[in-house]
C-alpha cells in the first residue's frame, strides 16, 4: 500500500507546484510581491503581520493580507485592524494552505493595486514546507517562548525559508531565551538566512522589517517593469 500513498501524494504536489507557478507568473506581471509567512501555531504571526502592516501602510506601500486557519474568522478580524483588507480561508482540517486556496482567495482582491500581499500560513511546524504558494520570500516566526534549540529540532521549515523573524523579543530576558544561541542554531539549520528581532506588541524590530520587505517589493518591481519594457 505504501507505494500507492506516496504516487498520489506527488501528484498533487505536482498539481500545486503547477498552480504555484502559475500564480508565480501572475505576481510578477501585477507587479506584487508575496510572502508566504509560516510558523508553530501562536508563534506571534497575526500579531507580526498587524503591526507590519499598519507600517507599510504608513510607508505608502499598498498592502492585503490573506491567513488561513482550520476554524474561525479571528485572524482576518485582527489583521483588518492594520486598515487593510485581509481574507480568510478556512482549510477545515488541513494543516497547510495550497495553491488553489490562495488563487481562490486572490478573487477578493485587485492585484494590479497591489504592491505587497502577505499570506500568512496555517500555524504548523512541519506541513506547510512543502506546499510552494508562489510566494516571494517565505518568513519563519520563530518566537522567544519556544527556546533556541526549535531550528535544530525541528529544520525542515526553516530550510525553506529565506527570513526568519524572531517575535515576542518583550519576552525574551522573562523566558531566558538566548537571542545569540538562538540566531547561530537558524543559522546552523539554513546558511546565511537573516535573522531580524521583532516583537508585535511593541512594535520593536517592525520599521527594519517594514523596510526589508518594501526594498524586495521595489526591486522586483523595478525588475518586471525592466523584463516587461524589453518584451514590449
Ligand atoms: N508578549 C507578546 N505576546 C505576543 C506577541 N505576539 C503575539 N503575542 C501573543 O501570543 C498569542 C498568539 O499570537 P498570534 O498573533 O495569534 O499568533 P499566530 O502565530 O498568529 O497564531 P495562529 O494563527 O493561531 O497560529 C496571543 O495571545 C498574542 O497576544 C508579542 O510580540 N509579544
Ligand atoms: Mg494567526
């Protein structure tokens, strides 16, 4: 039976690494840059993603926020209070969101008026890592409270990322949480990888984060603008 289980899960795999790419393409014609943010469940995201975007949002950047979770509209409720449009999708008893479920989602938005949108993932520590959403970057919330040794234990996420966000750093010297041991071991996990400090409820760390994200989206943006000049 086991060979039979693992053929249908690469073909839909296959399947969403098609719609990935596809949507990969779109993004990049709308001139939006996407992220698609993963983490435990309550590693801080929707708190992250609020104070994230209330920044950009002030920095003129034009933001939209989908999130996904098993049950509940809570999340989109609270990124909403940022004073951007955010979606929710409920995947029932998924652990990870796909390709199409963000496609679908996307139909509430004019992505043309778009320039950043922020996907945050179905807190989970291991599904999410192989389900490519056409993201730009990908950022791993990894907060103070879960203890330094998480990207060792647990590296299969954090392979994948190209961002880490450490969240909760209010709460790092009360929970003893190493912040230098910490950045060596998602280093160890995935070479070179930034690692920038943020706390939610602060709001410490949010301005660089803001800033890393908003020179990523100009770039890419001045790059298709570049690509879309040669074509024409
Ligand atoms: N002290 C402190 N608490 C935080 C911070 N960020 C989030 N929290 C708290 O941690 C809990 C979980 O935060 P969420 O933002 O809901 O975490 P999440 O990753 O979006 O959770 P799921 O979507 O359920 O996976 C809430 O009680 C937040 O108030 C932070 O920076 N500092
Ligand atoms: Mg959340």
């Amino acid at each position: 039976m086991q060979p039979r289980i693992l053929e249908v899960r690469t073909k839909i795999l296959k399947k969403n690494d098609e719609l990935a790419r596809d949507l990969r393409t779109r993004f990049a014609d709308q001139g939006v840059y996407v992220i698609n943010v993963v983490s435990s469940p309550g590693a801080g995201k929707t708190e992250l993603l609020t104070a994230l975007m209330r920044e950009l949002r002030e920095q003129g950047v034009r933001v939209a926020a989908v999130v996904g979770d098993l049950a509940t509209e809570n999340d989109a409720v609270r990124l909403e209070q940022s004073g951007c449009k955010a979606h929710q999708i409920l995947t029932g008893t998924m652990c990870h969101l796909e390709a199409d479920m963000v496609e679908n989602a996307l139909e509430d938005f004019a992505l043309a008026e778009l320039d950043v949108v922020l996907i945050e993932n179905v807190g989970n520590i291991v599904c999410p890592q192989s389900w490519d959403l056409g993201e730009d970057l990908r950022m791993l919330c990894f907060p103070s409270t879960e203890g330094e040794d998480k990207p060792l234990k647990y590296p299969t996420l954090i392979n994948t990322c190209d961002l880490v966000a450490l969240t909760k750093m209010d709460l790092a010297e009360i929970v003893e949480f190493d912040t230098e041991l910490a950045t060596r071991n998602c280093d160890e996990a995935r070479p070179g990888v930034p690692v920038l400090r943020t706390s939610g409820k602060t709001g410490a760390g949010i301005p660089e984060l803001a800033r890393f994200i908003r020179d990523r989206a100009w770039s890419k943006a001045q790059v298709e603008s570049r690509l879309g000049a040669r074509s024409a």
